[in-house]
C-alpha cells in the first residue's frame, strides 16, 4: 500500500473516532457540575466538529472517498460507550475517554510521520494541530481524574443509572438502595433484552432520584445531627478513632459547622472574599471540606468554580503536569 493510501486509511479513521469524541463531549455537558467545566465541554463539542471537517477536506484532497457512514458510526459508537459505561462509576468512564484521546493523538503522530514520508504540508499541519489539541484535551482528563483521586467533588457529577450501579450516592442511602432493588427485581423478573432492561433501568433510576431529592430536606437535618451528636460523644468517650471517621463522614456530606472550616468566618464572607482566602488554601483536604460545605449550604457558584479551578491547580501539581 503506498503512503498516500496509508493517510487515506489514517483520516478516515481519525474522523469516525473524532466524531465519538465530539458526541462523548456532549454527553458528558449533561454531567458537567459547573458552568466552567459545562463551557469546557461545550467547546470541546465544537472543536471535535471542527477537527472533523478538517480531516474530511485533507482526505477529499488527497482523493479518498468522502465518508458519510463514519459521523453516523461515531454516533453510535458514542452511544454504545455511554450505555455500557452506566455499568461503572464515573472514573471508569473517564478512563476510557482518556483512552480515546490516547488513540487520537499517537495516530495523529502516526499521520504526520506518514505525511513526512509523502512530503505533503497540508496533512503534516493537520496532524500537527490535531496533536496539540488531544494532548490538551488528555492533560484535562489527566487533571479531572487526580481530583478525583484526591478525594474532591469531580468536575462531572455521576448519571442516574451510575449513582445506581456504582453506590455514588452515599448521601441518601434510602432512595439509591431502592433503586438499586428495583433494578435487580426487574430483570431478574423479565429477562428482557439490553435495550429494555437500560430502559427499565433509566426510569427507576429517575425516579428514585427524584424520591431523593424530595426527601433530602427531612433527612439531612436529622442525619447531620445525629452525626455531630455521635462524633461529639466519641470524642468525650476516647474512641478516637471512631470520631475520626464519624468527623470524615461529615465532611463528605457538607456536614461541618462553619467554624471547623478552614477559613475563619466563612459563613460571613461574600464572594469575593470567600474567592480570595480560597485561592489561598494549599492543602487538598482543607480545599474538599470548603467546597462539599459551600455546595451543601450557600451554593454560590462562583465560589464553587473558584474552589474547583484552584482543586484543579494542586491536582495537576501532584500529577506532575505544571
């Protein structure tokens, strides 16, 4: 096979992939759980698309076939991937949209080696560009994940079915076990095919989201009592490391009192000001109790995007990329 008939092979492939990319970026807009993080995505949607017309107008110069079966492939192949995804929690998901990018750019390299071969400027640029964005996009990825791992709120919030599948909800465990119950009885009971057992799925899932949300408010003010109550009690009674755990589970639900944050009267400061000592923080724990907090209580979302862009700063210092 000559090496133009090798580039040929390479753009039509990086097209249907870039096009599973552009679909999986707006899937993943739907879980976004900030504006930043929803106006990233939505930019990463946009420039798939534009990569993609990219690729298609190199490989029509080049004299290839142009590919109206790959866009419709890529779809589908964002589809399967979401769909068989909902059987795992969100870093797994994650971990094969890394993977994805992963490909793209050691085929873009591939594509530029083989357009140096062929002495061909344009495909050589093209692989270029598409290059430098995937290792963009595989730095974010990179960066979402070691939040994740330090234990802070990800940038993406779980789909219904993986808040079901994977236990992400531990917050409200009444409505997550019913769900998941619910799930096991009926498909067990109909032993349907995948596309109806995912649509049962879906809507029990919906709906033991909503039984959470509409009970949340009766449960949380007990629960955080109780907890604070438990905690306390330990504590008086030396049970150390008991209290250790009880105090990390209040963490982990937003359950803290103001003054065991790590910025002194938090409560009374406005946006700004929180925004300000924020940028301060330097230790990932402090960091994750100021956000769970100010997402359980004030909800600012300015001062929960400032909190997740400085979460991301120490993220990507651990993992070495800045």
């Amino acid at each position: 096979m000559s090496t133009q008939a090798h580039m040929i092979a390479q753009l039509r492939a990086m097209a249907q992939l870039t096009q599973t990319e552009a679909q999986v970026a707006r899937i993943r807009i739907t879980q976004a759980r900030t504006e930043a993080v929803r106006k990233e995505l939505t930019e990463n949607a946009q420039n798939a698309e534009r990569r993609t017309q990219e690729i298609t107008r190199e490989l029509q110069r080049l004299g290839g076939v142009a590919d109206i079966v790959s866009p419709l492939v890529g779809r589908v192949g964002a589809v399967v991937k979401s769909t068989v995804e909902q059987a795992g929690p969100v870093d797994e998901a994650l971990l094969g949209d890394l993977t994805l990018e992963h490909q793209l750019r050691d085929r873009a390299v591939y594509l530029r080696g083989l357009a140096e071969a062929a002495k061909d400027n344009g495909v050589r640029r093209l692989a270029d560009r598409l290059e430098q964005a995937h290792s963009a996009t595989i730095e974010w990825l990179t960066t979402v994940l070691a939040e994740h791992a330090l234990g802070g709120p990800p940038a993406l919030k779980p789909t219904p079915v993986q808040m079901v599948v994977g236990g992400a909800t531990r917050a409200v465990r009444l409505p997550v076990n019913f769900a998941r119950e619910q799930v096991s009885r009926w498909a067990a009971r109909l032993q349907q095919g995948g596309d109806q057992v995912r649509a049962v799925v879906t809507d029990t899932a919906g709906r033991a989201v909503r039984f959470g949300e509409d009970a949340r408010d009766v449960v949380v003010t007990g629960r955080d009592a109780a907890l604070d109550r438990a905690e306390t009690v330990s504590r008086r009674e030396g049970a150390t490391d008991a209290a250790q755990v009880l105090h990390e589970a209040r963490t982990r639900l937003g359950a803290l009192h103001a003054s065991e944050l790590p910025i002194t009267d938090y409560d009374a400061l406005g946006v700004n000001d929180a925004v300000a000592k924020i940028k301060q923080l330097s230790d990932i724990e402090d960091l994750n109790k100021v956000i769970v907090y100010e997402e359980a209580n004030k909800n600012r979302s300015g001062v929960v995007s400032a909190a997740q862009t400085r979460h991301a700063a120490l993220a990507q210092e651990l993992v070495g990329i800045r």
